[in-house]
C-alpha cells in the first residue's frame, strides 16, 4: 500500500538494484519527510536509526527501516486506537 518493501531487480546469477517502490508515491514521500524528522526529534526512531548506522547499514537503507518501523507503530495505533505516546 505505502510500497517501502524492497523490490529486487535479480535474474539467474545477475543481481539488479535493490529499491523501494511500488504503492502511492505521495504517501512514501509524506512519510519519507515525517521519518527523517522523526530520526531526529522521536527518541524511539532515533535511537532505532542510529543502532543501524552503528551496525553498517547505509543511511538511506536505514532512513527505509525506519521507515517501515513507523508504519508499523501508526498501524498498531490506529488496531488500538491509541493516541500518539512515543
């Protein structure tokens, strides 16, 4: 729906690009802007984005975990129709 899963771009031994794409391009790039102000302000993303930069992963791979994280704290929101507490 969102269309931040990888999409992998392989075929027999060549292995393609890796990108996120697929879903609503407007909602991705609403949610690309929230995270990377997220990264910086929440304590809860922040700390998960930079345990993955501490790990190796490049900046925009972990800015797209974060990413997915997010949606995954908003889904369990709206299931539990909670208010924002992070």
């Amino acid at each position: 729906m969102v269309g931040v899963a990888p999409f992998y771009r392989d075929s027999g031994k060549l292995r393609g690009k890796r990108r996120i794409r697929g879903g609503r391009h407007s909602v991705r790039t609403i949610l690309y802007m929230a995270t990377l102000s997220a990264s910086q302000c929440n304590p809860v993303i922040k700390d998960f984005y930079k345990k993955l930069v501490a790990q190796g992963k490049r900046k925009k791979v972990a800015i797209t975990a974060c990413m997915r994280k997010f949606i995954t704290i908003l889904n369990a929101m709206v299931r539990d129709g909670s208010e924002w507490a992070y």
